[in-house]
C-alpha cells in the first residue's frame, strides 16, 4: 500500500506535464525464477502452517502452474507506454484480477460496516 500510494500521488503531480505513471500488478507467471532458481533459506518451524510460509506452495509446481505467461506480460507492459492516458493500474494474470476484485469487495464491505463510527467523530448538525 505504502509504494501504491507514493505512485498515486506522483502520478497527480506529474500528470499536468504530460508524464503518466502505471502500478503493474503482476500475478503468478510460469518463470525459472518460481519454478526452479528460487531458494529459500532455513525456515524457522514457528511458522510452519501460517501465511508466511504459504508462499512455499506457490514454489512447487506440483501444486499447479501459475497461469500468467511472461512473455506475454511483458508484451502488455510495453505496449502500455503507448497508451494515452496511461493506466494508473495494470492488473496482469486472471488470478491477480480475482484476487485484487475479492480483496477490494471485502474493503468496501469493512469500510461500509464503518459508517456509524465514521459519523460519530463528525461535529453534531448546526440547527
């Protein structure tokens, strides 16, 4: 969130002078970085079974190939310089989409749940 923001906000202040900033949002590609070159180092046993070891499933290709194609990703990229206005966001992978659409519902659905406390710290209504 930290780097999307400061990418936001340059992009406000650069827009005027004609220069457009994109956030590639990458999924899963089938690259030898993943699938092959990858190491890990020792993992402490303490976060067996949490999230912070779920990447380690991601590695292993025999829990299914990640469906984004590099080469077709970069395509994309590159061809994106020539879009006018540039996209902020450049969501690339059908399971990026997925899971940034399923991610963006729940916040709404938090924020929604929100609406009294966001009232309660307005000043009360002049009569």
């Amino acid at each position: 969130m930290g780097i999307a923001g400061f990418c936001e906000a340059v992009a406000q202040e650069v827009t005027p002078f004609g220069i457009g900033v994109t956030i590639v949002e990458p999924g899963g590609a089938r690259t030898e970085f993943r699938y092959g070159s990858a190491r890990v180092a020792d993992l402490m046993p303490v976060y067996d079974d949490t999230p912070a070891h779920s990447f380690l499933r991601i590695l292993d290709p025999a829990n299914g190939l990640a469906p984004g194609d590099p080469t077709r990703m970069a395509t994309r990229i590159i061809d994106s310089v020539d879009t006018e206005p540039a996209p902020l966001r450049m969501i690339l992978g059908s399971q990026a989409l997925d899971s940034t659409l399923s991610t963006l519902r729940q916040r709404i659905t938090d924020f929604e749940s929100q609406t009294e406390l966001a009232a309660s710290t307005d000043f009360p209504p002049s009569d």
